[in-house]
C-alpha cells in the first residue's frame, strides 16, 4: 500500500510541475488516503501481534 502511496505523490509532484493542478490534487489526495491507511494497517496489526504473541507464548 505504500507503494500506491509513494507512486501518487510522485505522480502528483510530476502533474503539479506540468501544471495539471487538478489532477495533482486528486492524486495527492489520493496518496494522503492510502498513507493514512497503510499507517493504521500497521499499527493494528502490531497491536494484534503483541496481544497475540503474549497468548500464546504464556506470557
């Protein structure tokens, strides 16, 4: 996903210097979005990942 993320706000960089500004907005925006959400993936599944860990190891 950040992947995704680093592609639009490159192509948004490369739109906004050629003077297509609406199409950077869009991209940016949609590059904000996807950040946001690889970001929230993360930090979920690190939560999970401790809880779980203490699970099962006993701990």
């Amino acid at each position: 996903m950040l992947k995704w993320a680093l592609i639009f706000a490159v192509v948004a960089l490369i739109a906004g210097a050629l003077g297509f500004t609406g199409m950077a907005g869009a991209a940016a925006g949609i590059a904000k979005l996807l950040f946001v959400v690889a970001v929230i993936g993360f930090v979920l599944f690190l939560a999970l990942g401790a809880f779980v860990g203490k699970k099962i190891s006993g701990g």
